[in-house]
C-alpha cells in the first residue's frame, strides 16, 4: 500500500475548531474521491476522524495549530495520490483560508 503522510500547519487554529470543521465536511470530501464506498468513525475526545474503504484507510488527527493526515492507498488507488493532495490542499484554503 502507498502511503500518504502530511502535517499540515493552521496557524491560530484549535484542535476543537480543526476537528469540528474535518468531522462535518469528511463525508462530503471523501464522496468526491475515488475511494469507493466507505465508512467513517469519530473520537471527538482523541479529536481524530478515520476513515476505510477497499481502496483506501486513514486518520485525520486535530492538533493545536495543525492537522496530521495518514492514509493508506491501494495499488489501485495509488495513481489518485496527487489527486488526493490537491483536493485536501483546496478543502484547507477554502475551510480555513
């Protein structure tokens, strides 16, 4: 499986303010992917979303100031791995820009 690591700095943004944007808009950003069908889990206590699907399976973790994005692609969904950081660099400019 490829793998897709980033820690993504948001300035004066809180972990509770991170987590409740990723935890509403994950649904909508992962139906536009090519991840197929797929299922998502919350820990509003670990303030982190995950996520799996047969192409794909990863952890959007909140932390002060910054977002930890870790994501497990398939062979078949490897290709998609600039696809995916665009999209994930156009949600953050538009969530929190």
């Amino acid at each position: 499986m490829a793998g897709y690591t980033k820690k993504i700095p948001l300035p004066g943004k809180t972990a509770e303010v991170i987590y409740a944007a990723v935890s509403k808009d994950i649904e909508r950003f992962l139906d536009k992917t090519p991840v197929g069908k797929f299922e998502v889990s919350r820990n509003e206590s670990q303030k982190e979303v995950k996520f799996t699907s047969s192409m794909a399976s990863g952890s959007l973790a909140a932390k002060e100031n910054e977002i930890q994005i870790d994501i497990s692609l398939s062979f078949l969904a490897s290709p998609f791995k600039g696809k995916l950081d665009e999209g994930i660099q156009k949600w953050l400019a538009k969530t929190f820009g």
